[in-house]
C-alpha cells in the first residue's frame, strides 16, 4: 500500500547571494518543520506552487530582460522526496514587470502568474521535462479606482476552477475579479466575465469552496473578504456577503493578504496585517456566508501567507517581518487555532506550500 509523506515549502523575499527557498519535511504528527535544502541564486522567490504527482516546485523571482530591467521571471525546480533536495531544471522571464503570484493550472501543464506593478498577467506552458516555455498569452488589464494605490490596474492573483474551465484574476487596482476562459488547447485565456467590488477594497488572494457553489476574495484595502456564488457552468461570480476581517474596536493600520478554506469547507480564515491575525470564520453550507469566530494572534509581524497542512490539523503562518513560520493547532470542530509552541526561523518568509509526495 502506497504511502505518502508531507513536505513544506517556503519561500521569502532574499538577494540572489543567499537563501530563498526552504524545503522541509513536515512532522504530521507535531505541526513542526526540519529544513532539508534551500536554494539561492533567487532574487525574492516570494511565491510558489507545487506539482507533487510530477515531484515540481515553480517559483516566482526577479529576472532581467536584454536590456537590463527588472522584469517577472519564474523557476522551475525537481524535488527528490527520498533524498530532500530541490535541482533547478530552469528559469524563464514570464512578464514585463515583476511578478507577485504563481499558480498551477489543474493539468498542471500550465503555469499562471500576476504582476502587481505591471497590472498584467501570463500563462506560460511547461516542458515534459517540466522547465518553464516562454509565455504563450499576456492579458494587460486597464483601470482604476478611488484608494492612492490604485491609480493603474494591479493583477495580484489568479485562482483555477476545479473543473479548470476558468481562471479568477483578482486586480487590486481595478476593484475588480476578471474570469478568463482557459483555452489551454489554444495556449490562451479568453476574457469572459468581471465582477466589481466595493470602490478601494483591493481584491488580493481568493479561493474556491472545494466542494459547494461559493468562492471567496480578501480585500487587501479596506480590510474585508467577500463571498461569492459562483456558477460553474457561465463562469460567473455573484456577491453574496462582505464581512470585515478586524473586531469593531481595532483603530490601527491593516492590510489583509492570504485566504484558505479547510479542507473540509466548514472554516474560512483570513490574515491581518497590521493587527496580525488570522480572521477565522464558519462557512453557512447553504448560503456560503461567513460568521466570525475569532481573530487568532499570528504571533510574528506581517502575516503575508499562511497554509493548512493537507489533513487540516495545523496552520502555518509565515510572518515576515519576525523572520519565522509559528504553527498553530487546528480544532476541526470549532476552526480555532491555538499555537503549539513550534517556530522555524527563516529571513522574511512571506509564502508557505504544502504538498504530499509518495513515499
């Protein structure tokens, strides 16, 4: 009987001269991280996703065009469960301007990222071999909206349906989410639907319900995560809730930034920049609207990604601004969290990814 192992990797803002991409075993049992290579010659690998079934990580990093300028690049790497150790297989420029986010599509054929400074996105097909191609379609959004960051169109992410028919790119600097149709036997995405939010929310991450008709965005901007009722077969997104991610009384600075489900679909949670937290919240499975639970101290500075372990017992933040990656233990019948007393030590982390290999 085939059995697996649990692997997190994490990656952070670093120069080309030193560490930027951790990978680690996870203990699925405690919630902690044993680091088992790193990779340099990366500058800012801050976000990734992973191919476990192909034994892939893509990243995200800072590349240069022929003249010199800062421009979105990603790298390709093989992982060796057995052995622990990450081999880069390549890197290719990806857009004009740097990039925030990465993603997989589900045929994992693809890979799709976002470029905040340069409001644009790309879709960049891979080699059997897994190396990144050079981009086979760019979309260049155009607007804006009413906050001082949003004077140009900023793409910050882009999520896959389950049924890999559409794509979700949530443009902070537009208020907007574009739903591209994925024609992946053409090596393009088709612009189908927009859905707006509030003027300055700042839609940032967002994710699917697995299971139920409902999706949900965190606003980076004024603080709140909409949820949507999505129709899987038009492609289509429809506001049903914005609730705020801070208590009442909080009076501070904030800025959200990641957004996961359980993997069961009962608990939406939220991080909280400024008053760093995880916003934790029910998902009502007939209306897909949430109620809050608690706000759960992220026990570092600037939360900028978080993940769930794949069994749902853990919750790993990545604060960035305290250089560490604290665990906190799961109740799957409430959601809350309560930290383990485990911390891992990295420079600036700001994403975590887990994925499950077979031993």
């Amino acid at each position: 009987m085939a059995t697996t192992q649990t692997f997190a990797f994490i990656g952070s803002y670093a120069d080309a001269g030193g560490p930027g991409l951790y990978a680690c075993s996870f203990d699925a049992a405690e919630g902690t991280l044993k680091l088992l290579d790193q990779a340099d010659g990366l500058r800012n690998p801050t976000f990734l996703d992973i191919d476990a079934e192909a034994g892939r990580l893509y990243a995200i990093m800072e590349g240069q065009d022929a003249e010199g300028r800062k421009c979105g690049a990603a790298a390709a790497f093989a992982f060796d469960s057995a052995a622990g150790k990450l081999r880069k297989l390549n890197e290719e420029i990806t857009l004009p301007a740097t990039t925030c986010h990465i993603t997989l599509d589900r045929s994992r054929k693809f890979v799709i990222t976002s470029s905040y400074h340069g409001g644009s996105i790309s879709l960049s097909p891979l080699a059997e071999d897994g190396r990144i191609e050079p981009a086979a379609d760019v979309h260049k959004h155009e607007g804006s909206s009413v906050a001082p960051a949003q004077t140009q169109a900023r793409a910050h992410s882009v999520i896959v349906d389950r049924a890999n028919r559409y794509a979700v790119a949530s443009d902070l600097g537009m208020d907007k989410l574009i739903v591209y149709k994925l024609d992946l036997a053409n090596r393009r995405m088709v612009p189908h639907s927009e859905t707006s939010v509030a003027p300055g929310s700042g839609p940032r991450h967002f994710v699917f319900h697995p299971t139920l008709p409902f999706a949900y965005g965190i606003n980076e901007l004024n603080s709140t995560i909409t949820a949507y009722a999505y129709d899987a077969e038009e492609g289509r997104l429809t506001v049903v809730q914005t609730i705020s991610t801070l208590p009442a009384d909080y009076q501070g600075d904030n800025a959200c930034a990641d957004i996961h489900l359980s993997p069961d679909g009962r608990f939406l949670y939220g991080s909280n920049r400024g008053h760093d937290s995880l916003a934790v919240y029910s998902v009502d499975p007939a209306t897909g609207r949430l109620e809050i639970v608690e706000y759960a101290p992220t026990l570092g500075g600037h939360p900028r990604n978080f993940g769930l372990s794949p069994d749902g017992r853990f919750v790993l933040v990545a604060n960035r601004d305290s250089d560490n990656v604290v665990t906190f233990r799961r109740d799957e019948r409430t959601g809350k969290l309560a930290p383990t007393g485990s911390e891992f030590k990295a420079s600036k982390p700001v994403c975590i990814r887990f994925a499950e290999f077979k031993a």
